[in-house]
C-alpha cells in the first residue's frame, strides 16, 4: 500500500512533469519548423485550440468525474473561465511570435522568469509576506533579481557562436537572426511567461471553487478557440494560409492541439491540484537543454555564449527563489491533513 502511495505521489507526478516539459520543447522546435515553411502563428494558434477541444470533448464522456458535489457553473464561474482563456490566447500569441522572431532556447530560457514573476505578483497582491531580516526572504529576492538579470542578459547579448550544425549549402534563416529581432522575441516570450504567471494564480483559485480538471481545462481551449477565432481571422488576412496541407504545418497543428493544448494542461492542472506550483515551476531549466540540443540538429540553431550565460544566471536565480520558499515551508507547520503549496496564500490547495 506505502509503495503504491509512493508512486502516485511521487514517482507518476515526476514523470509526468518530464514527459510535458520534453513535449512543449518539441512542440516549439516543431512550430519554428513550420513557420520557416509558411505557417501562420494566428492559424496555428486557431486550429491547435481547436484539435485540443476536439480531443478533449469526448474526455468528459470517458472519464467523468468522480466527486460528488460539485458546485453547478455560475456566471461569475464561466466569466473567471472565460478570463482563463483571453489570457492563456494572448500569452500563446505572445510566445509563438516571439520563438517566430527569435529560437526555442531563448524561450526556454525565458521560462525560468515565472517563479520571479509570480513571486513579484505575490507581493504586489499581497498575498506574499516579507520578513527582510529571514534568509528565505531575503533568498527570494535575490532569486528574483538575478533571474531578471539573467533574462537582459539573454536578451541584450547574443555574443559569439559556440555551437552550430556543420555548414549547410541551403542554411537555416535562423543562423541570420537580426540582433532586433532577437530583443523582440525576448520581450514577447518575457510577456509570456508574466502571463502565465497571472494564468496559474487564476486558474488555482478557479479549481478550488470547481475542482474538475478536465471539465476546466476542456472548457478553457473552448474559450481560447471562440476568443482566437475571431481576432486571428482578421489578422491574417491571406485565405490560402488557412487551407491545410499534409506538410509539417498539419502535423505541428495536431501536436500541439493533442499534446500541448490538451495533454499539457491536463498535466499543469493536476500537478497544480496535486504539488502546487513550485513543483511545476522546479522543471523548467530542465527545458534549456532539451530546447538547446533540439534547435541545433532540426533547425540548424547556432547555440550563442549569451543564451547560455543568460540561461546559468537564469537557473541561478529560479532555484534561489525556489529554495527560499523552501525554507518557509519547513518552517510553517502545516494543518492536521491538510498540505500547502506555499508559492502563493491563493495557491493553497489540498492534497489528493
């Protein structure tokens, strides 16, 4: 019984959690692959929410949910789902135009800002408590100025080559990526990840009032399909970009809409009912190297001394927040029963 516990607690959590990392990494090199080709970002972004709705409406019927109980939706409920979704549109937009302007290793890099992020947002919220004289305190703000730091870094300074694909006599455009454009991408995927840092405060204080993770998560690429719809079609203008092809667009669309937009949030939201959100957020350097190795055999990425000074500043500063919330959780008792994920006071939720 111990060893079964053990699993679903500990070995089944960690191995999903890598599993999604090594799928959103693919995801994006896949998605840079396809708009080399030709693929529009507002298409891809349309049809993946989409496919993900698609695969995941019959989920509801297969694997209905066992809690009995459950609040019936309000309009108040539909409107924080539907707040869900307008982020999570604008935070994709932001993403996949930025790795359009830049690489998957920036915005792999770019990810380790979300602990910072939420943490900033945590206090400016007032949902997180400064003891300046604690060294867990003081810990996370040093994380997060460093992981700022880190972020200009990758951003302001691209640097010299040290790694690079054999030369190509039909070479990647990615090799000639215009120093502007590097800065815009490293904005946009900033904005990204600030987004989805307000994404997880809002999405955890919505489970604890509907505690169903398929019907939320079903129900938030429904919105963020009805929201991209929309907004996409009169940005991209061109009819042509919307007709599919059996090419790499067609297969990076159901990727993403199968193991991105369905597969991966179902993943976050019961990782975040089941861990919290610093368990989420400990994997993210794990997506450096993936994004990193995977850029420079598909597309032909020259690895820059900047990324990977920025990403080691980057993972420096993630695992001195992480290490400081660390710390007050040992120090906090914790309720008869109960479990804290002490990112946030709204991220609160109870152990499975």
């Amino acid at each position: 019984m111990g060893w079964r516990r053990w699993f679903q607690k500990d070995v089944l959590p960690f191995t999903a959690m890598v599993t999604v990392e090594c799928t959103n990494v693919g995801l994006n090199v896949l998605f840079k692959a396809a708009t080399l080709k030709g693929l529009s970002y507002y298409v891809f972004i349309v049809y993946s929410n989409l496919v993900a709705t698609l695969v995941l409406l019959p989920l509801l019927f297969l694997f209905p949910n066992p809690r009995t109980g459950l609040p019936s939706f309000n309009l108040s409920l539909l409107l924080k789902v539907f707040l869900l979704g307008l982020i999570g549109f604008l935070a994709d937009l932001c993403g996949y135009i930025g790795i359009n302007y830049s690489s998957p290793t920036l915005d792999s890099a770019m990810s380790n800002l979300t602990p910072a992020f939420t943490f900033i947002l945590a206090v400016f919220f007032r949902m997180e408590s400064l003891a300046l004289r604690s060294y867990s305190t003081q810990a996370k703000i040093m994380g997060t100025l460093v992981s700022i730091s880190g972020a200009l870094v990758v951003v302001l300074y691209k640097g010299p080559t040290i790694l690079s694909t054999p030369s190509d006599p039909n070479p990647s455009p990615m090799l000639g990526t215009p120093p502007t454009n590097w800065v815009i991408g490293g904005l946009l995927c900033a904005l990204q990840f600030l987004l989805n840092s307000i994404w997880y405060i809002l999405q955890t204080h919505v489970m604890k009032a509907y505690p169903a993770e398929i019907v939320l998560v079903f129900l938030y690429n429904l919105c963020g399909t009805i929201i991209s719809a929309p907004v996409c079609f009169i940005a991209e203008t061109n009819l042509s970009a919307w007709r599919l092809r059996p090419d790499i667009a067609l297969v990076a669309i159901i990727y993403s809409g199968c193991l991105g937009s369905s597969f991966g949030s179902l993943v976050h939201t019961w990782a975040l009912h089941l861990k919290g959100p610093v368990y989420i957020s400990i994997f993210k350097p794990l997506s450096i190297a993936i994004a990193a190795a995977l850029s420079v055999i598909f597309l032909g990425d020259a690895l820059s001394l900047g990324s990977v000074v920025g990403a080691i500043i980057l993972s420096v500063g993630f695992y001195a927040v992480i290490w400081g919330k660390s710390k007050e959780e040992q120090m906090k008792p914790l309720p008869i029963g109960m479990g804290k994920a002490p990112l946030l006071e709204s991220y609160k939720v109870e152990n499975m």
